[in-house]
C-alpha cells in the first residue's frame, strides 16, 4: 500500500523534475546560437557530401539515401555533446550547492538537461531529414518501420546524454567538457556512416565494423532504406542499453561524489 510519505516523495521528485527540465527547455531557447549550430553544422554536413563529395563516392547519385542515416545519428551525436558543457557550467557556477540546501532531488538538474537534449535533439533531427527530402532522400519505409527508427534515434540520444553528462559532472570546467564531447564526435567518421567500412583499410575495418555507431546506423539505414539490417539491431540496442546503464551509474555515482550527498 502506498503511504502518505512515499506518495509525497514520489510527488516531490516529480514535480522537482518537471522543474528543471522547463528550466533547461528555457536555457536552450535563450541560447539561440548553440541551437542553430545544433540544426545548421548537420545540414552543412549533408550538403557537402551529398554536393561535393556524393559524386565522386557514388556516381550514381544514390548517396544521399546512403548518407542520411550517418547525417542524423551526427546530428544527434553534435546535440547530445551541448549537454557535457550545460552540465559542467552549473557545476562550476555553484548552482548545484545552492539546490543542496533545498529538500529537493539535486539530480534532477541533470535529467532536466538530458530531457531538454532529447527535445533539442529530435527538433534538430526532424529539421534534418526535411531538408534531407529537399536534396533527394528517398526513403522506402513504412510507417512501422519509420516508428521502428525513430525509436532507435532517441534510444541514441538519450544513451548519449546521458554519457555526456557524466562527463560534464566529472571534468573540471566547461571548456574541459567540451573537448572531450568533440572527441567522441570523430566516432561517426569511423564508422560506415559516410562510406562502407569494407572501403577502409584493413586495419580500421575491425573498428569500424565493432564500435557502437556502425550498429546504429546500419540499423536506421537498413529501416529507412530497405537495406540488410542483418543483425545489427541486436547489437545497436546491446550497445546503447550498455552505455546507457553505465552512463546513468556513472552519473548517479559522479554527483554524489562532487555534492557529497544523494539525490
């Protein structure tokens, strides 16, 4: 049976966390810069390999239904990494000693910067592929498998907030932060996101064909595409609810150490 005293707790963590996610869904409308990076820097992406690069890679004309599914996990990836700097700031700012003397859930203002990531991110995705369909993207998907996909997107996302907020907690400083989330950006480069890993000499194929991202990929681009997703889909949900688990530990663990109490 529910008590009066956990129903309140249960009520108090609720309500404490719809709080900061407004607060962080408002910090990100403020700063119009990073958001518009955020959609922007992708695009430019696409446009230049699909224009510039598309051509001498596939000559017949096809490698935007290649590339796409790369251009959005990029996307979410170059989003997700905003998260490790907003973090890392209300550490640094002494934010977080403020919210200690409160009897409320200080990690709450790390899941409100991870729910208002998802939020940014998704806009930024959707803005992605519309401009995708604009230059030629052709998808054969059903709705299910649009489903399916966009399922596969925000399990991403939310893996890598989530691990870009660690880090935010545990570097020292936001400049920190971001050096190590444009680190993790370079995974999509060795990846199959822009070429086929068989393309790759020998000795980056091995990499490419066992790091997170090439999983994920093949799986949105095999649902979109209709292309083999082999199995893919087993390893790109392993991988994510792997990372996701330690991230969220990872976290729990980092902000109890900085703040020196629970949540």
């Amino acid at each position: 049976m529910t008590t009066p005293h956990s129903l309140t707790k249960t009520t108090s963590f609720g309500v404490t966390n719809a709080v900061f996610i407004v607060r962080s869904i408002r910090l990100s409308l403020r700063n119009t810069e990073a958001l518009i990076m955020a959609i922007a820097l992708p695009v430019m992406l696409m446009l230049l390999f699909t224009y510039v690069f598309g051509g001498a890679i596939d000559p017949g004309g096809n490698y935007v239904n290649y590339v796409v599914p790369g251009i959005i996990l990029l996307c979410a990836g170059f989003g997700s990494s905003s998260t490790a700097v907003d973090v890392a700031q209300d550490m640094k700012n002494g934010i977080i000693d403020r919210f200690r003397t409160m009897p409320i859930h200080s990690l709450s203002v790390v899941t409100g910067h991870v729910v208002a990531s998802l939020a940014r991110n998704l806009l930024a995705t959707a803005v992605v592929i519309c401009v995708a369909l604009l230059v030629g993207f052709r998808p054969s998907s059903t709705a299910i498998e649009w489903l399916a996909a966009l399922g596969v997107i925000i399990l991403f996302i939310l893996t890598f907030t989530w691990l870009f907020a660690a880090i935010g907690l545990v570097t020292g400083s936001p400049s920190a932060a971001s050096g190590y989330g444009f680190a993790l950006l370079f995974l999509p480069y060795l990846s199959s996101a822009f070429v086929p890993t068989d393309t790759m000499p020998s000795w980056l194929q091995g990499f490419a064909n066992h790091q997170p991202i090439t999983p994920v990929i093949e799986t949105i681009r095999g649902l979109l595409t209709n292309t083999p997703i082999h199995h893919h889909a087993w390893w790109a949900i392993g991988w994510c609810s792997f990372i996701l688990l330690v991230s969220i530990a990872w976290c729990f663990l980092a902000f109890h150490r900085k703040t020196g109490r629970h949540s």
